[in-house]
C-alpha cells in the first residue's frame, strides 16, 4: 500500500514535469500535440473508487493547466476521461479477465490490449480537450483531425515512456 | 430523505463528475479572453432572440394603441404641411444646394409686378438672383438685398421667367406671368408637337443656378393653343398660393462662382 502510494506520487510528478516542460512545446503542424500526463489515470489501479478517478484527473489536469495558462482545460478533458474509464475497461475486458489483476498495464493486460484502451481513452479526451480549445462547432472538422492525429501520436510516445521506465514502475 | 443518500451515494460518481466538468467550464470561460468572449456573445444572441421574440408579440398586442398614435400625428403633419410650418429641416440639405430659413415680411399679389420682402439680408448670406421656395413649390428670385433684408421678384411677375420641365416627358418649357390672377401663370415655349394634357406637373429644371431640380411649380390647368407655329403655350396653376405665403427657403447655390466662372451667358 505504503510502496505503491510512493510510486504514484513518483509517477505523478515525472509525468506532469515530462508533459509541461518537453511535451507541450512539441507541436507539429497545428494538428499533433501529445497529451502524455493522462497515462497517471490510465494506469490508476481496478479497483480505485470511481470519484478518486476524478478527483486525481481534475488534479493532474488542473496542474498541467496552471503551468500552462489555460485552468480547466485539461481539467475537463482528463476529468472526463476519468469518468469514462471504468465503462472504457468494461467494453474491452471480460469480468473474469481482470479479477486476478491489480493495473490496467501493459505488462499486466499485455500491449494489445492496452493499445486500445489507450487509443480509446486518448480520443475521448483529445475530443472533449480540443472542442473546448476551439470552443467553437464550426471548428468541428479541425477538431476532428486535431484528434484523429494527436491521439495516435500521444499513444506512441505513452508506449514509449512504458518501456523506457520500466524497471521503475516494477 | 433516505432515498435521497441512496440516489446520491448511488450516482456519487456522476455527481462529482457533473460538478467538476462545471468547475472545469467556468474556470474555463471566466480565464481565458477567447472562450469568455465566445461565451458572452453566444449568450447575447440567445437572449437577443428571446428578446427580439416577446418584443415582437409585445409590437402585435399593442398595433391598436399604435395605430392611434400615428394617426394623430398623421394628422399633425397633415396640419403642418398645409400652413406651411416646416422649418428648415435636414431633408432640405445636399451638397449642392444650402437652405437658408426666412420669413415673410411684405407680400403683394395684386400689382403687375408683384414684390416679395423676407427678413434675411446679405449678413445672413443672401445674394441676388438666388431662388426662393417654399414647401409648396416655387416662389421666385431674389432681386435686391439690404444688410437685414431682401426683396424678392415673385413669380407674380411679368419679368420673373423660370425655367421648368414636364415630370412625365422632362421637355423644358419656361413659366411666366400673364398679369391676370395669382393662382395661374402661362408655360411657353413647350413644342408644338407635344401633347398637353390637364393635370401635367411642372417641376423647375435645374437648368438656371438659382433652383435645384425637382421643385414644384405647378399643373397644368388649361391648354392654350393658339396655333402660331413652333410653340404652344398652356395656362398653369401654381402650386404655390402666394397669397397665404408666411415661411419661405432661399436657394443658395454653393458652386454658383464656378459655374459662372465657365463664363455661361443667361
């Protein structure tokens, strides 16, 4: 319990210090800018209480929006994300899959299975995250392909910092 | 009360979520100028409907009332127009052409040539040969001008000739006096082959500098065809009753030292 507080807390700081001071300078063309903080709310354990997801996502965005000048945007992106993780996990995973497992991980659920709910929780929030950026529905079609682009990307580099720091999550 | 904690602890999650995305929004709109912008005109627009809605109701409800109201100040201008009242209103302004506002002082209707006295003079920027109107149509020229007043050769004058244009067909006649009674006048110069018909109007045709077009002068009461060649001559009503004249506009043409400068002979 102790271990795995520390390691959260641990994974918490270097993911918000990861997104605001390399990933959001990293904007190619005006369609990709990868989100990478929300991986803290994808590998929060099964069994964590539906409003701690929230709580934890509308902290962690709310952070990442200070830094960047723009409170409650990512706030409510990652807080709808939150709240639609546990239906997410639900439509990808049987009952029976995930009763002896503690995380959604990759090295828990395997990569397969963590490429898509990734995929699926980043264009939620990319979706909800860019609308609210735009703020604006004839923006719609920018907003769609700022999603259809970033998400992917986002999932790339989240795989990557996975088998980059692996040893520190284990 | 108790199913009320079991509705909330049941939907505690939605709840929270609900209340944070709110969160999220206003601190969204309260902070960042774009989407606070965005935000107070998406508003406008709706209450502006809303608005624009109930007035319009509120407008049909209240056609009766309304309906009163213009009619008596329908009745108010009707009055206006008919004593003449009007003080020099902004309709009256172009570039081309200034109003100057006078009254009349002195009116005689019963000589050969008959005299007008209004009460501007050269300190008010009268000159002579500017043209004189009133709301009813054309009154004359100015003739000679003191400091505080000026005399003004009327229409009722057998030197006054104004040059004028039929609004149907825009021929050009001349309008002149014919020393008989101060309602009617005579339209020379009109071309034989036109035909006159009773009730034509006249306006003056802008074709001197000390009227703008489109001033009325009058209708056509009788044809005169006396059959001597060229031109025909028809018998005129003035639009102007020159006996009830009270306010009176003098005519200052703003261009009047360039045109002459073109050195046009009159």
């Amino acid at each position: 319990m102790y271990n795995t507080l520390i390691r959260n807390i641990i994974r918490f700081i270097a993911l918000v210090v990861m997104q605001v001071l390399v990933f959001d300078n990293i904007r190619l063309g005006n369609y990709i800018h990868p989100y990478i903080y929300v991986l803290f709310i994808m590998l929060l354990p099964f069994d964590t209480p539906k409003w701690r997801l929230l709580v934890e996502g509308f902290v962690i965005g709310m952070l990442v929006d200070l830094f960047n000048g723009t409170p409650g945007l990512n706030a409510a992106a990652t807080v709808f994300m939150a709240y639609m993780r546990p239906y997410i996990i639900g439509i990808t995973t049987r009952k029976s899959d995930i009763e002896d497992k503690t995380a959604p991980s990759v090295s828990e659920m395997g990569l397969q299975w963590f490429l898509l709910y990734g995929l699926l929780l980043l264009l939620l929030h990319n979706l909800l995250l860019f609308w609210l950026e735009a703020f604006s529905i004839r923006l719609l079609g920018t907003v769609l392909l700022q999603v259809l682009l970033s998400a992917p990307f986002s999932l790339f580099v989240i795989i990557l910092i996975i088998y980059v720091f692996k040893p520190l999550k284990k | 009360m108790y199913n009320l904690f079991i509705f909330i602890k049941k939907y505690s999650a939605a709840i929270v979520f609900i209340l944070l995305e709110i969160l999220c929004i206003i601190l969204v709109v309260q902070s960042l100028p774009y989407h606070n912008r965005k935000m107070v005109s998406v508003s406008n627009s709706i209450s502006g409907g809303i608005h624009k809605t109930t007035s319009n109701w509120n407008d049909y409800l209240h056609l009766k009332s309304e309906n009163e109201l213009l009619a008596e100040q329908n009745a108010l201008l009707l009055s206006r127009l008919g004593c003449d009242e009007v003080e020099a209103d902004t309709a009256y302004y172009d570039d081309k052409f200034t109003y100057i506002p006078a009254h009349v002082v002195d009116n005689n209707i019963y000589e050969t040539n008959n005299y007008i006295v209004i009460d501007k003079g050269s300190i008010d920027g009268i000159e002579p040969d500017m043209g004189v109107i009133c709301g009813e149509g054309v009154v004359g020229k100015v003739l000679n001008v003191s400091k505080h007043y000026a005399s003004i050769m009327s229409m009722l004058n057998t030197k006054t000739i104004v040059s004028c244009r039929f609004v149907d067909n825009q021929y050009v006649a001349n309008v002149v006096w014919d020393n008989e009674y101060y309602r009617y006048g005579l339209v020379k110069d009109i071309p034989s082959h036109l035909v006159i018909n009773v009730g034509d109007t006249l306006v003056t045709s802008g074709f001197s500098n000390s009227f703008p077009a489109d001033i009325m002068v009058g209708t056509i009461e009788e044809n005169l065809d006396d059959e001597n060649g060229i031109f025909s001559t028809a018998k005129l009503k003035f639009s102007t009753n020159f006996s009830t004249l009270r306010h009176v506009y003098v005519v200052k043409n703003n261009f009047k030292a360039e045109i002459d400068s073109l050195c046009i002979t009159r």
